[in-house]
C-alpha cells in the first residue's frame, strides 16, 4: 500500500513540474522534479526490499 502513494505522489510532483515549466517557473518546476525523483527512488528500494522478504 505504500508503494503504490510514493508511486502517486511521484507522478503528481512529476506534472507539477511539467506544468510550472510551461508558466516559466524553473525553481519551483526544478524542486518538483527532485522531490519526484526522490520518491521513485524510495518506492524502487522499498519493492526490492519486499520482493527479497
């Protein structure tokens, strides 16, 4: 079950990066992709994690 917020919460940072890059916010579109892939990242190890478990 918490995979599958971090995999939302993920995408949800990933469009709003998409969508302050069309309105010209770099940093805030640029804080938003980092978080995202912060969250892609903990999501990956943690379904390794279960899958070795």
């Amino acid at each position: 079950m918490l995979g599958g917020g971090l995999v939302g919460l993920a995408i949800l940072f990933f469009v709003l990066a998409l969508i302050f890059a069309i309105l010209g916010a770099r940093g805030v579109a640029g804080m938003s992709m980092s978080i995202a892939k912060w969250l892609v990242i903990i999501f990956i190890v943690l379904a390794i994690i279960s899958l070795l478990l």
